[in-house]
C-alpha cells in the first residue's frame, strides 16, 4: 500500500492544475484560445507571472491550428523541443537537425553555433509548417535573416528562447517585425525567460485544441 496520501490520476491532476491556474492568473487580456496556451504555460513552468511576458501576434492562434490541422511539420531549434512534443496528439513530424552529421563541421568552417549551422535544412522546409525555437537565441535571429532573404514563410513562428545574450533581444525583433515585415504570424515570450519546455509546451497547447481538448 502506498505510504503518502496524494492524488495519483494523471486526467484530475491536470484538470485540477488548471482550475488552480484559472484562480491564481489574470487572464482577460487573452482570448479564449490565447487563455489556452497561456494557462499550458503556467502549467509548464508554475509562474502566473509569465504570462506578462506573453505576446501573441494578430491571427497567430488560428495560423497554428489551420496549420496543424492539415498535418504541418514542426521545425525545432533543438532536441529537447521535439522531444517535448506531445506527439501523439501531433498529426504531422517534428524535426531537429542539430545532431546531423555535416553540422558540427559546418559549425566549424563558419564559425557560427550548431544551432545557426543545423538551419541550413530548413528553408526546402519552412513553408506551411511551424516553427518552435526555445534555446538558441542565434537560431531565431538566423530564421529571421532567413525570412528577411527570401525563404519561404512558415505557418507561425513560436519563438521562446531563453537566456541573457541575445535572448530578449531576438524575442524582441521577432515580435517587432513577424507580422508587419516578414507576414509571418508569432507567439512569443519577451525577455530572458524561455526555453525548450515553453516552446514544446505552447505547441501542445495548439495541438490538444485541434484535437478537441480545453480546459
């Protein structure tokens, strides 16, 4: 028999999560399906604060769930964004390059970081699909000097990298310039918080809403 007395049912723990999170943030700046991603975000990283930091660009909640809902690859900047990918829930794949066997030499001959270096597959697949980077701040400058060059544009951009260089800078230029320069529709964190949890998280939000499930 089990020692400690605790809830145990994975479908009431999270129901009850979020009937917590309802009480505890302040969600009326969001829409309804906004409320979705932000509250799975909550969730994620047990802080009602972070959603000050959230921006969702006009369209963006409907660009991901069209998209996905006709099967849209993921693009991510980092393994443990993919692995974070309910995927069960995912119609399409998720793709990481980072660990491809010409990145590492590529990486060295340009000088740049793996993550930059790992993005020359992506413009052959940007189109349509949805991008989740929640790492390497230099990934979403590069995607953005991509968009900037010519590629392709993807279906949504989420873009929560996390750290303290180039970190709230490239947040920042993506929700500056996503949707007015580059046409490209965004959910973002502003400033250093991030990460590949968040990201992984937010596109989990989109997912479950496709398949029907809200809290």
């Amino acid at each position: 028999m089990p020692r400690f007395d605790y809830l145990r049912d994975p479908d009431e723990i999270e129901r009850q999560s979020f009937i917590q999170i309802r009480q505890l943030a302040d969600l009326s700046q969001f829409d309804t399906d906004q409320q979705q991603v932000a509250m799975r975000l909550i969730h994620t990283s047990g802080d009602p604060g972070i959603v000050q930091d959230l921006r969702f660009s006009p369209g963006a909640i409907p660009a991901g769930l069209n998209a996905l809902a006709k099967g849209a690859d993921v693009l991510c900047d980092i393994e443990m964004v993919s692995h974070g990918i309910s995927k069960r829930h995912l119609q399409g794949q998720a793709y990481c390059f980072l660990n491809s066997p010409t990145v590492a030499e590529r990486a060295r001959q340009t000088g740049e970081t793996r993550s930059m270096a790992a993005m020359a597959e992506w413009p052959a697949r940007l189109a349509g699909n949805i991008v989740a980077i929640g790492n390497a701040p230099t990934a979403l400058f590069r995607l953005l000097d991509l968009l900037n060059d010519g590629s392709p544009r993807p279906a949504l951009i989420i873009g929560m990298p996390v750290g303290f260089i180039n970190a709230a800078e490239s947040k920042q230029t993506l929700w500056d310039l996503a949707s007015t320069e580059f046409q490209t529709p965004c959910i973002t964190l502003l400033g250093r918080r991030g990460g590949s949890s968040l990201a992984a998280a937010t596109l989990n939000a989109l997912t479950r809403m496709v398949n029907g499930i809200r809290f």
